[in-house]
C-alpha cells in the first residue's frame, strides 16, 4: 500500500492493449520533472500540449508526439504527472514505458493512480470507484451514474448524513455528560424527530443506492427448459442478433452461450443453456451440467415450456429441480401454434407469461416485466452509480439507527451514543473516512492498469 507522500515514481500503459491511432503513457511521483525533462529535452509547460520527440538514453528518437505535465497538487493523483501521447502501437508505447523506468519509474500495479488520488485526497473511496465503474460501464444510463458518483453525487448525500449523525451525537453525549441538570434532554421530543428524519433520509439513500447497483451489476438471467423449447429464440430476439444456432433438431446448444445487453437502461448478462433432458451423448451431458451450474447462480431464471404441447411431466419434474430461492418467471412459448391470447396469466405464482418467439407476440410485455422484477426504475437524473459493499454499508448503518432510536426511547443515552456511533462509521467506509488497508487493496487491485 503506497503511502500519501508515496517516494516512488509509478508508470504504466494507460490505453488498451493493441493497435490505434493514439497510445498514452502516464507517470506519476516526485520524479517526473526530471523525466519529463530527460524524455522531451526540457520541463514542458504546465496543462499545455506541447509536440516533442520522446527520446531513448543515445538520444535517438523513440516517437513523436505530445506531452502533457501537470506539476504536484494539480494533477490527478495530487502529484507530479507526465502524460505522453505517441502512436498507439504496443511497441512503441512498451519502449515509451521502458524509457521512462530506465529514468527512473517502476511500473503502477492495477488502480494505483487513483488509489494515490484518494490517499492524496483527490477524491474520496466512492469517487475513486466511480472512475472504475464508467470505464466499465455498459449502457448510456450506467455511464451517466457513474459520472454523477464520480462528481460526488453519492457521497455529498452520505456526507450530509454523517453530519447529521454527528450533531445527535454530540447532543446526546452532552446529556451524558451532565447528568445534573434538571432538564432531560434525552426526553426532548425533538431528539426523536431528528433521528426519524435521519432514518427517512437513509432509507431514500438506500432506495437510490440500489438503483445505482443495478445499473453497474445489472440482471443475470438464465434461460433454462427442455430442448426444442425456444431458449435460442429468446437469447436472439433479446440480443438483437443471431448469437445462437437455432433448429428443430433437439440439443443443438451444446455450451452456454452469454450476450451482455440494455433492457431499457438495465444492464443484462443474458444466458443461454443447453436443453435439460437426459442423454448419452458425453458432449450433451457436459453442456447440460454447465446448464445446471449457470442456473445455481443465476438472479432470475426464465423457464421456457412449449403452450403448443402443454406444461408435461418432464417439465414439472424440471421446475422441481430449480433452485426454491432464485425466482422464477414461466414463459409458455409457441402461443402461435396453441392459438392462446399473449401476455401475462393472471393469478400464477410463478408469473407465467404466453408469447410467440416466432411472431413477435407478448415479447414486449415480457420485456417489461423483467424490468419490473428486477425492481429497476430508469436511470433519470439524480440516479448515482453504487456497489454491493456500499449497500452493505448502508444497511449496517440503518440497523444501527433503528437501534439508536430504541435505546434513546428506553431513555439508555450511552447506548444510543454507540449506536449512533456505529452508523456514522459504516457511513464512513463508503467514502473512506473510515476503512482498512485490506479493503484499499481489494478495490484498487480490480481496477485496470493506468488508472
């Protein structure tokens, strides 16, 4: 873990691997000046770009391009920056990165630069993440959260709360402290409103916070039943495209075949199994365990049965095998064959839904209810991206309120100062102001290299 006033010089690649018109090498620490003026000939001009030859020890030249210097605080990582932009070919930009560790750099390990931008007080844990996660992001809306998180939508909400937190912590500790007067503070009716304030704004957090999660982990959806049901039919129609060979001939899906798509905003890693039936053949057998595997893990599974031919035997024996705690949508398919009206069946639990994946029929409605379960409600503005940890965070601190409440109500002031206590430090570790090494080096590790 690399300390805020870091003695090292760190540089890494800082575009993707491969060929394109633009590569950029970046470097960061107190040795950059000294590289910077070695590798262009002379200190460029702070924030300007100025064109140069970058230059090996012979003086011979390595590419022509732009650099960029941004002298300590004012930079990204809140220290010296030298940003090189040449031709974006590995080698050129592997004898870039060489020179500069020849100057005297090491390479970054994944995320280092921003794990110094939050040690350098850059930005805080959850901005940091947030640079990860609109580089990752996979539709418009999660893009547009996690530039809001980044800018710190997130975390002037959770700052908000924490203030307030501490003010009832300081209120309730002064009553603590001087138990001689007559008043009983803790008796003030204003106390309690403060908290259930606080706990309502929590819970709206909490709300947005999920939202925000959806939009970076999206839906994991298996598409499970047994052959010839039109599961291939349904990655397509979802996908856009012919991702997945489809024919009447049962177990033409051998593997499990994954398309990654926006179900209006909503991230979807959409999965296609092979069918679930008993079989011979060692290649069938191996994709249906796969099949099995994908299911157990899976957020949501859409069972597809033939409506031409009814729910049978094989199919209830089917769903009985599906895990009880993943939940569950029954998608009759073939309603062009078995002349049944689209849409949804009222009344089932499951919800089963009719539809035509040759004709088109009901797939809008299904669509639309898969948006419904996973509880997503658009990426509109105030929408901020958010982690499963942040989330965790969030609900230890609601717990800890709820139990604040109980005890300033029993009149337990020191208790109710503990809890309080505790909320404000989950509050904390979203942002950092109160976290660990160990949690550092599991979030920064999962960024790219460059960044």
């Amino acid at each position: 873990m690399a300390s805020p006033d870091a003695p090292d010089t760190i540089a890494a690649i800082a575009t993707p691997p491969g060929q394109g018109g633009i590569g950029v090498v970046r470097a960061s620490g107190p040795a950059v000046p000294a590289i910077a003026a070695a590798l262009c000939g002379s200190l460029p001009e702070p924030r300007h770009a100025r064109r140069c030859r970058f230059r090996d020890a012979a003086g011979a030249a390595l590419d022509d391009g732009l650099a960029l210097y941004f002298p300590a605080p004012h930079s990204f990582t809140g220290e010296a920056v030298l940003e090189c932009h040449g031709h974006g070919g590995p080698v050129v930009l592997d004898l870039l990165l060489a020179r500069i560790c020849e100057l005297g750099a090491r390479p970054a390990r994944p995320g280092e630069f921003s794990e110094r931008a939050f040690l350098n007080g850059k930005l805080d844990l959850a901005q940091a993440e947030a640079v990860a996660d609109l580089i990752a992001a996979t539709s418009a809306a999660a893009a547009r959260a996690a530039l809001a998180s980044l800018e710190g939508a997130f975390s002037r909400r959770v700052e908000a709360l924490a203030a307030g937190l501490v003010e009832l912590r300081v209120w309730i500790e002064a009553a603590i402290d001087f138990p001689e007067e007559e008043i009983d503070f803790l008796a003030d009716g204003t106390l309690a409103e403060r908290l259930d304030r606080l706990a309502a704004e929590l819970d709206a957090l909490i709300a947005a916070a999920g939202q925000g999660r959806l939009l970076r982990d999206g839906l994991t959806l298996v598409i499970a039943g047994r052959p010839n049901a039109g599961k291939s039919s349904l990655l397509n129609h979802f996908a856009g495209t012919d991702a997945a060979i489809v024919t009447d001939i049962p177990g033409t899906t051998r593997d499990v075949l994954r398309e990654r798509i926006a179900l209006d905003g909503l991230p979807l890693h959409l999965i296609d199994t092979a069918g679930l039936r008993d079989s011979d053949d060692p290649v069938e057998r191996e994709g249906i365990r796969r099949a099995w595997a994908e299911i157990a893990r899976a957020d949501r599974i859409l069972l597809l049965v033939d409506d031409a031919s009814g729910v049978t035997a094989a199919d209830r024996e089917l769903r009985a095998r599906l895990p009880a705690g993943t939940p569950l949508t029954l998608v009759r398919n073939k309603i062009d064959l078995s002349g049944a009206e689209p849409g949804a069946i009222s009344g089932t639990d499951p919800p089963e839904w009719r539809v035509s994946l040759k004709t088109g029929a009901g797939l809008d409605a299904l669509r639309h209810h898969l948006v419904d379960c996973a509880g997503y409600a658009g990426g509109g503005e105030g929408t901020f991206m958010a982690r499963r940890r942040h989330l965790d965070a969030l609900a230890r601190a609601r717990t800890a309120l709820a139990a604040a409440g109980g005890q300033l109500r029993a009149r337990a002031g020191e208790l109710a100062a503990e809890e309080l206590r505790a909320a404000h430090h989950a509050l904390g570790e979203i942002t950092g102001a109160f976290t660990s090494d160990d949690l550092l080096g599991a979030i920064f590790s999962s960024f790219c290299i460059g960044k």
